[in-house]
C-alpha cells in the first residue's frame, strides 16, 4: 500500500485508472489540467498500456472518447467548464444515443473565477443535457465518485458527468493507493444505424428513453444526512466542496442545531429527498454556483430559501467567511463578525523575457491607434501594456477581427489597423476554422500568431506543431503549411525579439492587407522563456544600466514593462532587479539612450 | 491537536506551490490529517500566490478562514501586509525581507509603500521578519528562500520532528541541489 498527498485532480485520475479507463482524452485548462498528466504517469507507471491523449480541443477529445464508449470501452474526457461549452455540441446528441461501455466527463468548474472567463455551474449543464452528474466534496470522493461515474454510465449506457470545483481540482489530501490492475476490454463495434446514426423520428424516441433513464436514477441517487440532533428543524442542503466548508463553519460557529444533507448526485435529484425535507421548518440550499438543487426542490416544496430567494448571493466563490455570515444570519447564530478588509491582489504579468512582451511591444509601436483583438491564454496578459482590447473566448480573436474590420468598412469609415493576436495552441484550437471564414469572406487584417511552441498557461502542452505525445512521437502539423492551407498568401516568420525587424513586419503587412482586402500572417517564432531556462546551454545574457545615460524617461519599465526593469523614484533612474532577470536582454533595443548594456 | 491553519503567500515563481508541497507531506508522514488548497493558472505568471495548508486531527475543508490562520508565511513584505488579516489576534506572521514590484508600480500607476515593515510591527499579532535571501544566498543559492521559510515554519509545528521534515525534503528537491537547501533549512530553523 502507497500513501501520498495527491492533488484532487490526480486523486481523479486514479480513480480513473482503477475504474478501468481505457481512453482518456483532454484540452487543458485551468483548474483541469493535471487530471490527464498524472493518468499518463500512473500509466507508465504501472505499465497499463492504456491511451492517453492530448486532444487538440475539447470537441475532438469528446468525440475521440465517445466513439472508444461506443465500441465498448470506458472512456474519460477531462476539460475545464468553458470547454464544456466548446464540447456541448456532441455532449447533447451523445446524451439521447447513449453508449455501450462506459463514459465519464469530468468537468472541472471555476468558481471565483481565478483562472475563467465565467463562472458557469457544469451541475447545470447536465440538467440542460439530461446527465447525471456526481458532485464530490474533496480529492478521495473525487476519486470515488470517478468510479461510481463509470458504473452508473455502464448500467444506464449514458455519459455521466464529473463535476470538480477548482477547491477540490486544487485541494490536496493524502491518499493511499495499491498497484493498478491491468484490464481487458471487449472491444467490438456492433451495428446499429438506427441507434448510432439516428435519425430526427427515432431521436425523438431516444428522447423518451433518455427521460426514463433519468427518472430510474432519481431513485437510486445517493445522499448522506448528518444529523446533530434528532430534534433540530434545520437544515442546509448542499453538494461538493461546499458540504466541507459548511461542515466546518458550524464547527468554527460551534452549532448543532442544524443538519447537513449532502447530495452526492445534484442532478437527478433523488426522491426520499422529498421526505426528508418535510421533517424540517427551515431550509437553506447553499450550492455553487447556480440554483441546480434549488430549481428541483421547488417541485416538493417552495418554502425553502438560497440563491433564488436572494440568501446566497448570485456570484463569488463561497469562502467560509461567506458561509459563516449567512449560516448565523439565517439561522440566528451568535458570533463575532469578522473584520471586513479591501484586499487587492498583486495583477499577474508576462514573465521577465517573455517574447510576447516584444511582440506587443512591436504591435503599439507599430500601430499606436490599431485595433488589437486577442484571445485566451498568457498572452491576454498583454493587456497591462494596451496591447489587447478584446478577450473572448478560445479562437475568436480572428473572427473578432474580421468583425471590425466589417464594420468600418460597410459604412465607409477609415479602417483603423487590425492587428489580431492569437497563441499557437489557441490557433490550433479554435482558429483554424475562424482563418477559413474569414478568408473566405474577404476580410482584412494583420494576424500574428504568437508561437512559444507549447500550451504554457496550463502547464507547457505539447501542440501538433512539435508532434510530441504521451507515449513518444507522433505527426508533426506545421503551423506555416496549415495557414497557407487556409488560403493566406502572404506569411512571414520572425523572432519577436528582434523588435525593429517584427515593426517593419507589422507595416509592410498591414499596407499589403489594406490594399489587397486580404489576410496577412506574422508567426512569431520564439520558445516560452520558462522553458528555454530548462535548457542546458541556456545563454544568460548579463545586462546593466548605464546611469550616465539613463534619462529616466520610463519607456523600459513602463512602456516595455518587464517587471526586472525597475524605476527608482527617488534617483530617477532605472534599475535592473538581478533576482527576476531571466537574461533575455531584449530592452537593450528598447532604450534609445543606449543606458541599457550587454555586461 | 487542534487544527494548525498555516497561510503561505507570496508572488507566482517564488516557490509557494513547492512550499506547500513540503508541509503537507511532513505532516502526513508524522501521522496528521492534512487538507491543503492552491490556486494554479494564470496568478502563477507573477501575481499573488496564495496557498493554505490545514493540519490537525481531523481536517474537513482545505480553506482557512480569515482570521484564523496560526501562521502566515509571506516570501514577499507586500504580501505579507496584503495578507495580513488572515492571521489570528494571537497568531503568527513570518516574513520574507524580499520586495517584488506589482505591475501598478512597474507601470507607474503607484508606489510601494516605503513603510510595510512599521504597518507589519502594528499589527497585533507577532510578527517576524527573516532576511531569508541573505541566509538561502549563505546556504549556496538564493532561490532556496522558500527552503528558509519552510524551516522557520517547522519551529511552529513541534508535532513534527526534524528527521521527517529533512526526509520530505530529500524526497522533494532534485539531489543535486539537496545540500543547499538543507542547510537553507537549518538557517531557517535557526532564525526563529
């Protein structure tokens, strides 16, 4: 037996493992990622020989998943909740055809949101879909609930979701664990047109099943009710990680005189729990991040407060502090307040010797009055130095930028330059199909695709331009033939960090694009500073101010921003913060007094 | 034991993840309930990096309260005073003399206030200021600053002996670089 602290999420992955995945699939994204890096090490590990990939987005990972599922396999899907929606496409017909092996789609969400664009509820998109879903409270419930997912979805033959919160993806615990069994799968395609390929007529007759598969489920959910005393006439009913911050805020508020009902499936709701409730006055529903729990209770019984009723509030992460107040509120329980503070976090920023620093840096230089569409990923960071205006979603940067470009010119207004930004796995993502378009319907614009060669945000994934994959070399896809496969004509590849070279880039593009109404491409080759400080022969370069020169005039540490380039307010001049300096020496071509220096 | 709520924050890069990472497995070897949570994502690309790590009996939620943490360790002053109200009135918070930019102050947006060690020393709570990049820079490296805290931390937690903790760190770090960051560890123990 091995002990270990394991983080939630690959807590979750062992229960895949142990539950007898044999496809597991994913996109990253904060807070899911580690889910499919520790399968692909538990796999080695044990010597499972089970296949693990890196998809190149959510839809592909899910579809991948969903055919392995069909042919009898246990699938897995892992994604964060904005992938969901990218996913929901085949999540929704997936829902009515159901499978013949097993399929889980962990899902985790991003309540706060720290690292998200929203703070959608997944519990809520399987009552849109018509999944279950299973809501664990910490990493062990994860990875049993991961398990008991693949049960449920064998015996209903239905996808069943796994809904993780960044408390539990990023909590840790120790968990103990024994040597991984191999399995063997019967794996065989039966056919079946009329159910795989259905029609809208026999759809609709997998609509009826579906609602009778859920309805059987709603009788054999799973709860747990922790009484305090058999007399209380209170009670809160929760799921997930709020059951544990709940548990502990009536120990911190030392009450007993109020009962926790835990549901471990949020959707369907589970019958008895119409009986249960009826033994209570009062009830509050405290659940993240949307009334899911709430909307189903209604049915039983409408005196019941929460989200809907204004007690919870509507947005936020549910800290303890927060439950803590509204517990004692609403319950009437003394306790002392905790003394409110204005707390604003230091703003994350590029990395000292980041490229995309001197790719924005080139792009406001450039065009100081452009338009600069961008998208998700580190680079969206840009936006401390002016250089991002727009942040969507994953890949629509492009289309966004075709947008604009439509707008002006449907109403012959001066077209301002459009400079678009995009990272090479976001490109691969999401932007291929946007290129097409907007090729296709004659847009105009300046593309630069920012290519660091990994997926650096989410912990530095591979992309199909390095061909790397779990289980050693796959194909490469070069970005270059893939965009001039979209039909661009005019694409040049550059080191952002020769900044004069990527302006006149970005001009020479933009006046072609302008007078040609087509699409131009700058791939801004350069690797991810973090993982060039990896390598062995990294070349540190040592630079220095020279203070003789130096007019503290703010353009390096303000304009360019590294966060190494210091201003002393006091002395007027810059200086070099040695603890931080990654080495690049890219501000050397920043500062036209020359005070920056090559030691 | 009661529940020993530790609150480690400090800027993304500096090595508060890896901290974390060590106490809760030391607690865990020693025989402890551990639940711990972090925060990954885009807060790693130089923003605050907050980490809280619960230790006791029996440990439900990996959150600690405002107000409750029996120690804050902060690799940065900022943080430290940012951080600050999480501690208990009769709490502890141990700090790094280290001082990292916020973007607002790189952009010029504003200062970094020139008196964070005289806010800290009004605080209620102890407070204790470790110059941990001279020490980690005495042990052999200056990024061995988060090996420094973790030791002066270890005073706190006498439920865990000396041997476990130096044994999580062999575990922990690459071997090359274990003598530095043992020695950073006795330094850090040694400053309290």
């Amino acid at each position: 037996m091995h002990k270990e602290i394991l983080l939630g999420n690959e807590a979750v992955a062992l229960g895949l493992l142990e539950g007898g995945c044999n496809v597991i699939s994913a996109y990253p994204g904060t807070p899911s990622s580690e889910v499919l890096p520790y399968a692909n090490h538990l796999n080695k590990k044990f010597n499972l020989q089970r296949f693990v990939e890196w998809s190149v987005n959510e839809k592909s990972a899910f579809e991948l998943a969903y055919a392995n599922a069909i042919a009898g396999g246990n699938s897995a899907v892992i994604m964060k909740q904005v992938g969901l929606n990218v996913a929901m496409d085949p999540l929704m017909s997936a829902a009515y055809i159901g499978l013949k092996g097993a399929m889980v789609v962990v899902v985790a969400d991003d309540p706060g949101p720290y690292s998200s664009q929203t703070e959608q509820d997944t519990r809520f998109a399987a009552m849109f879909a018509k999944l279950p879903v299973l809501d664990p409270s910490t990493p062990q419930e994860g990875r049993e609930f991961a398990k008991k997912a693949l049960k449920i979805s064998n015996k209903y033959e239905i996808p069943v979701i796994l809904r993780l919160t960044n408390r539990v993806s990023h909590g840790k615990q120790d968990i103990e664990y024994e040597e991984i069994p191999k399995i063997n799968l019967d794996i065989k395609f039966e056919k079946n047109p009329q159910r795989w390929a259905a029609i809208p007529r026999f759809r609709y007759l997998q609509h009826i099943e579906l609602n009778n598969k859920i309805k059987k489920l709603a009788n054999e959910n799973e709860y747990s009710l922790k009484k305090y005393n058999d007399k209380n006439k209170n009670l809160i009913i929760t799921s997930g990680c709020c059951y544990s911050h709940i548990i502990d805020s009536l120990k911190y508020l030392n009450c007993e005189k109020v009962d926790v009902l835990k549901l471990d499936m949020p959707y369907p709701l589970n019958i008895e729990v119409s009986d249960i409730i009826n033994n209570y006055e009062n009830i509050l529903i405290i659940e993240e991040t949307m009334p899911v729990i709430e909307y189903q209770i209604l049915k039983y019984r409408n005196n019941v407060d929460g989200r809907l009723t204004g007690i919870i509030p509507g947005e936020g992460e549910l800290s303890i502090d927060k439950i803590v107040k509204i517990v004692s509120e609403y319950f009437k329980i003394k306790f002392v307040q905790f003394p409110e503070f204005n707390t604003k976090s230091k703003k994350p920023e590029l990395c000292p010797g980041c490229p995309h620093r001197s790719s924005f840096y080139a792009i406001i230089k450039a065009f100081p009055k452009g338009i600069y569409p961008s998208d998700i990923g580190c680079y969206t960071l840009g936006l401390n130095m002016n250089a991002v205006d727009t942040c969507l979603c994953m890949g629509a940067t492009i289309n966004q930028a075709s947008g604009f470009y439509h707008a002006f010119k449907s109403q012959n207004k001066e077209i301002p330059p459009i400079v678009a930004t995009i990272g090479d796995s976001t490109f691969y993502h999401s932007g291929v199909t946007a290129l097409i378009n907007s090729v296709y319907n004659k847009s105009a614009f300046v593309l630069v695709v920012l290519d660091n060669g990994t997926t650096a945000m989410t912990g530095f994934q591979p992309t199909p331009e390095s061909g790397i994959l779990n289980s050693g070399h796959g194909n490469k896809v070069p970005l270059k033939e893939v965009i001039k496969g979209c039909g661009i004509e005019k694409i040049h590849v550059l080191n952002p960090n020769n900044i004069n070279e990527m302006i006149e880039c970005l001009k020479e593009c933009w006046d072609y694009s302008v007078k040609n109404e087509k699409i131009s491409v700058i791939i801004a080759k350069e690797p991810c500073t973090l993982l060039k400080l990896r390598e062995k022969d990294y070349k540190f370069i040592k630079i220095k101010i020279n203070e003789d020169k130096c007019t503290g005039c703010r353009v390096c540490s303000d304009k360019f921003q590294c966060p190494s380039l210091i201003y002393d307010e006091k002395r007027k001049k810059v200086f070099i913060d040695y603890s931080t300096c990654n080495g690049c020496g890219v501000c050397v071509q920043v500062c036209k007094f020359e005070a920056i220096e090559i030691e | 034991m009661k529940t020993f709520n530790i609150v480690i924050v400090g800027v993304g890069g500096q090595g508060v993840i890896l901290a974390s990472k060590i106490i809760s497995n030391a607690a865990m070897d020693a025989g402890l309930d551990v639940k711990q949570s972090e925060v990954h994502g885009m807060s790693q690309r130089g923003g605050s990096v907050i980490s809280h790590v619960r230790i006791g009996k029996k440990v439900y939620s990996p959150l600690v309260t405002e107000g409750e943490a029996d120690v804050i360790l902060a690799f940065e002053k900022l943080e430290a005073l940012r951080y600050s109200h999480w501690a208990k009135e009769d709490g502890k918070i141990i700090y790094a003399d280290t001082k990292i930019n916020p973007s607002t102050v790189v952009a010029g947006l504003a200062q970094y206030p020139d008196d964070v060690d005289k806010q800290l020393s009004n605080l209620k709570c102890q407070v204790i200021k470790i110059d941990a990049a001279k020490l980690a820079k005495e042990a052999g490296n200056v990024k061995a600053v988060n090996t420094v805290l973790v030791g002066a931390l270890s005073k706190m937690l006498p439920e865990i002996k000396e041997e476990t903790w130096k044994e999580v760190l062999k575990k922990s770090v690459p071997s090359k670089v274990l003598e530095v960051n043992l020695k950073a560890f006795d330094l850090g123990c040694g400053a309290i």
